[in-house]
C-alpha cells in the first residue's frame, strides 16, 4: 500500500515535469520565431515607446519629425547634410539595439528549449522503468 502511493506521487511529479517542458519548449519556440523574424528585418522591429521619438522608417520621415520638433524660437537650422548623418547614426543604433535584443533572446531560447528537451527525455525515460518495475 506503502509503495503503491509512493510511486503514484513519482508518476504525479514525473508527469507534471513533461508536461512543463512541453508547455516550456512551446513558449521558447514561439519567443525565438520572433527574434528570428526581428533579425530579418531590424528597422521594422525597432521601436520607440516615446511619441516624441522619429521616425526611422525613411530619411524623408525622420526628417519631418526632426522638423516638427524643432521650437519656433530656437534658430536651429539643420541642412540636408547634418540631419542625413543624424539619421544614419540614429538607424545604425537602432539596428544594432535590435540585434542585440534578437541575439541574446535566441540564444537563451535556445538554452531553455534544450534544457527542457533533456528534462523531458529524462522524467519520460524515468516514468517508463517506473511503470516496468512496478509492474
């Protein structure tokens, strides 16, 4: 009777282990399917959560925010030149940001889908001799 619920509770806990990495193998799949598609297209998954922040979407864009921006009183004139630059520096850091995010999520997706592999094989291998010898 002892053991009968002894290895009940096992199975419990083997069971629950499975079906956590599953669920976590699922999540981790979908998280990096992201980042991937973010690595694909950096500028697009870039994005600004200030509503003052240009656009980065074209030149022409950029620059009319940058225009819209600048105050009346201030006498600020930026030529075609600087703002180019402006936005060039502003895309490049936007991109590498992205890529930055996209890396690090991949990699610790990665990590995890492989740690959830390995619990899962090892409590469904555990659960199968379980069941054998407690048959």
């Amino acid at each position: 009777m002892e053991k009968e619920k002894s290895i009940r509770i096992q199975m419990v806990y083997g069971y629950a282990v499975c079906l956590v990495a599953v669920i976590t193998f699922i999540i981790c799949i979908t998280s990096m399917t992201y980042s991937l598609m973010d690595l694909n297209d950096p500028i697009n998954a870039y994005r600004t959560y200030g509503k003052d922040a240009p656009s980065l979407a074209s030149f022409e864009n950029y620059k009319v925010d940058i225009i819209k921006s600048l105050n009346a009183e201030n006498a600020l004139e930026l030529n075609d030149e600087t703002l180019k630059s402006m936005y060039d520096a502003a895309k490049q850091d936007a991109i590498s940001k992205v890529k930055h995010d996209a890396y690090r999520s991949v990699i610790v997706n990665v990590l995890v889908i492989l740690i959830s592999i390995f619990l899962f094989v090892f409590h469904w291998m555990w659960m199968k001799r379980l069941i054998k010898n407690s048959a």
